[in-house]
C-alpha cells in the first residue's frame, strides 16, 4: 500500500497550479490541458473518498459511540 494518496504526477501538477494557470501548467509538463483536468477531476475524486474514510474512521475511534471497537483500533503500547 502506497504511503501517499496521490501519484508523483499528481503531486507535480498540484506544485504548479499553486502558481501557473491550467493551460500554463500543461505547457510546462507537456501535456494536453484536457489531460490537466483528467488530473484534477482524480484528485477531486481521491480527497471525497479520503474525507469519508477520515469521517468513518473517526466515528470509529469514538469511545463514546464504539466503546469496544475502539479500545481494539487503539494502539497498545
């Protein structure tokens, strides 16, 4: 399982539209600009399932809610 949520190409493409347009940016990475927005539209996609993920896992740890489950995902140390 990879450590990161995006690819490094997402990562790169992320770092300059921090300061380039769309159209810059594909121009920089010699890509196509429909190919900048394919990437954008992935990374919209992984963040939602990210986001959800983090909800689900947190109302997991709640001991209130899930006593017993979460005494289990907690790490013994």
């Amino acid at each position: 399982m990879r450590d990161n949520l995006f690819t490094r190409r997402e990562l790169e493409v992320a770092s300059c539209l921090k300061e380039l347009t769309i159209q810059e940016t594909a121009d920089k990475l010699k890509i196509r600009r429909s190919t900048v927005d394919s990437y954008l539209s992935r990374m919209r996609d992984k963040i939602t399932v990210a986001r959800n993920t983090s909800n689900i896992a947190a109302n997991w740890l709640d001991s209130g809610r899930n006593p017993r489950l979460a005494k289990l995902l907690r790490r013994q140390g």
